[in-house]
C-alpha cells in the first residue's frame, strides 16, 4: 500500500453511518441561491437580471477572468433576487435567487433522461480539441472540496511537462462517503473522464488513487481498468493506505508517484496533475451529455441525523430542506458542519446553499459536541510529528496569537493546508488550525 511520508493521523472513519446509502435523486427544490463566488478564483459576474426567466443548465453568470469558473441555473425559474446571501465559507456574498416554476425544463441539447445512466454515450475523441473549451463552459470545478477551476488546472504553461495523472478517490475526510458512491455506482464515467482528461494533457499515464478502507470500490474499478485503457495509456488502481489526510493533494502525489512538490508550488511543478473521481465523471457528463455542472453528491450523516444519505442535489439547494428531508433532529448546542469534522466549516444559519465545492453536511448531536478549554502548550511535539506538510503549528499559533506576524511566512505558514491533524492530536485541546487560519489572513491583509 501506498502513503505519503510525513505525519498524518487516524480519526474514527464513521463512515459506516451512510456508505450504504446509494445515490439519491433529491427533489428539485422550489428555490435555489446561485453564489457568485462559488470556486477558487474570480467571482463571476451575472448575466441575467431580476425578473428573467432561466432554464435548467442555462448560463446565468461568467467571468473574463482566467481562473473562474461559469455559473448556470439549476432550475427552470423565474430570478427574484440578485442581493447579497448567508455562504456555506462564511461571509455573505452577492447570489442570483431563482424561483422555480414547477417544471424542469432544460437547455437545448441536453437530455436529462441519459443522466442516472453510468455512461451511457460513447465520447467522440475526434473532436478532443474541443474539451478544454467544453470543460470551461460546463462550469466544472474540482468537486473534492477546493472547487479549482478544471479547465485552468488542465492547462498547464508549455514549460511544465504533464507525465502522471491522478484521479484522487481517497476519501479520507471522516463521514464523507459521496465520492465512494460514486466509485460504486458510476464507476465508467469516472474513467471516461479519466480518458478525456489523458487525451487533453497528452499523457500515458494515469492512476485513479483510492484508500484501501474501499475494498469494493478497487476491485470493481480495478476489473473495469482493462476496458477504458488505451493499448499505451493504462489507467491503474494505486491502493492507498487508511490515512488522514492521504487525500490531500501534495500527500496523494508523494503517495503514488514518491515526488515531493516543492514549497509554494502546484503539482505541475513535479509532473502531475490531481482530479477528484467526481470531477473525471463530471467531465465525461460535461464533454459527452453536454451536461453543465448544476448538481453533485452530497453525503448528509451525522448523530443528529434521522435519515443518513447520499443524495444528488441541485447546486444552490438550501441546506435547511435537505436536513428536514434527511430528518434533521434540531436541538441547541448540534453543530452543522459543512464538509466533513476535519476540513469542514460549522455554519450558524441553515439558509445557506450547497455550492459546487459542498461534499457533505455533517449533523452532530449537542451530546456529541465536546466543548473543551485549551491549556498551555505541553512542548510535547505531537503537532509537529503528524503535520503532514513538516511545518511547526504550535510555534505558528503562538506567533499569531501574540501578533508577531513578520516570521510567519519565513517558518512556511503558507504551505499550512489546514487539515486540522494538529489541533486533533494536540493533547492540550490547543485550536492550532484556528489560529493558523488567522495569521494567513492577517498575512494577507
């Protein structure tokens, strides 16, 4: 099995709670709330006005910046609102609200009956000079959690020679078990669109990764590797060692290829290029259904959860009707999280949308929340042994703390990829990650 070198730690799974739960086509909701800052990047800038009425899969918002990414209607509607909105990130950001008309009618071209098939259209590699553009068009963004454009991601600089592909289904956020479905349950439109993304880089070499907690996932895509491969471009399964978090990206590629990607650089600095499983089946929908990015899979579990699930959702969705379709046991004192307990952010207002980056909503009973008060640093080093990227969080916290901000960057702060092993293994309850977060925003400012 594979891993990657450098600390890591090993929280419950929980994953038990939901991963028998097979996709689940959520109702199309009444209303949707498009944020216009939905990705890495640029926000998009809308292109429609109160009062308009949209179609399903319709562009409503671009940019012509680089790294953006298109927003489409997820519902065919009526826009009520362009106004500020509650986002599932924090602060509140300037949204297109679409009010549902009752019907689902979709843009030309697209034919939503060919949408719960596991690929079900041959792609056309004759015409791969074309995907780039398509993948721009669709909106498609990483859908592993960061939301990176994919279209810039799959455009390297002519200096920058692409060898290895990896297509992540690691999965090592607690809880989440959305990409694991997907794994299950589209597994040849995952590697159709591992197909496209080796045509667009010009590569020969691909590895779809996927931790070995998901037997049945490697077996199965690992008897359907043969099918999809070209006679020169293999794809192969690299099993992963059960790690957090293997699924980052600098961790995955010292994993599977033993390259390390250099402070302050992207993984094209070492060749390679990291997709999530959701994001390769997203592309073949995007390159083969012309299907823009409008829905995706979201894990909802958690103790404070009657119904655990994982349900294909409408971007834009309100978080509040999920939960009470998923039987939400509202109490004072659960957290809501959205993501997973590790990288997740906790929300105080349920009126926020899933957005393209939304992988799970966790519910955890009040019961379940442990409210413990930090003490003093031990000086054990337990932060610095499982922080996966070799930096000091305790020596980062403490500099943020006390406001000494002048050697955060020199002492790597922004190589910190917030994954929370320090705080979870940090014996004093110390919120290192916290802390962390707040000198990357002082730095900044």
């Amino acid at each position: 099995m594979k891993t990657f070198n450098m600390g890591g730690v090993h929280p419950p799974e929980m994953k038990e709670i939901s991963a028998g739960a097979a996709i689940e086509r959520f109702a199309i909701p009444k209303i949707v709330v498009l944020p216009l800052s939905q990705h890495t990047g640029a926000p998009c800038d809308p292109i429609v006005k109160k009062g308009d009425l949209v179609k399903t899969g319709q562009l409503i918002a671009d940019s012509p910046k680089p790294i953006s990414a298109p927003i489409h209607s997820s519902i065919t509607g009526k826009v009520t609102a362009i106004e500020h909105r509650n986002h599932p990130l924090g602060p509140r950001v300037k949204s297109i609200v679409i009010e549902g008309d009752g019907t689902d009618e979709w843009i030309e071209g697209v034919n939503p009956s060919l949408f719960d098939q596991d690929a079900p259209v041959d792609v056309d590699f004759s015409r791969a000079a074309d995907f780039r553009r398509k993948i721009r068009d669709a909106g498609i963004v990483g859908l592993g959690g960061a939301a990176f454009p994919t279209h810039f991601k799959l455009s390297p600089p002519p200096d920058k020679k692409i060898d290895t592909l990896i297509v992540n289904g690691a999965e090592c956020e607690p809880y989440l078990t959305a990409d694991y479905r997907v794994m299950l349950e589209r597994p040849r439109s995952i590697l159709m669109g591992t197909r496209i993304i080796m045509e667009i880089l010009g590569i020969k070499n691909a590895f779809i990764a996927i931790e070995n907690n998901k037997p049945d996932a490697i077996e199965l895509l690992n008897k359907l590797c043969g099918e999809f491969s070209a006679t020169d471009a293999p794809i192969q399964i690299a099993v992963c060692k059960t790690k957090y978090p293997e699924g980052g990206e600098k961790q995955l590629i010292n994993a599977v290829t033993g390259r390390e990607v250099p402070s302050g650089k992207l993984p094209m600095e070492v060749g390679c290029v990291v997709q999530n499983v959701g994001t390769a089946a997203a592309i073949y929908e995007a390159i083969a259904l012309n299907k823009p990015l409008v829905e995706r899979v979201v894990t909802v579990t958690g103790s404070a959860i009657g119904k655990p699930g994982n349900l294909m959702v409408r971007i834009g969705t309100v978080c509040r009707d999920i939960l009470e379709y998923c039987e939400y046991q509202g109490a004072e004192g659960n957290a809501v999280i959205m993501g997973g307990p590790m990288m997740g952010k906790a929300v105080k207002y349920l009126d926020v949308p899933v957005v393209k980056g939304t992988s799970g909503i966790l519910c955890v009973a009040a019961k379940d929340v442990a409210i413990l008060d930090h003490r003093p640093c031990l000086h054990c080093g337990r932060c610095v042994e499982v922080c996966p990227m070799g930096l000091n969080p305790t020596e980062l916290a403490l500099y943020t703390e006390n406001r000494e901000y002048g050697d955060l960057l020199r002492m790597g702060l922004m190589d910190c990829m917030e994954c929370g092993s320090c705080a979870y293994a940090c014996p004093a309850r110390r919120r290192l990650v916290q802390w962390i977060r707040v000198g990357k925003m002082e730095v900044k400012r």
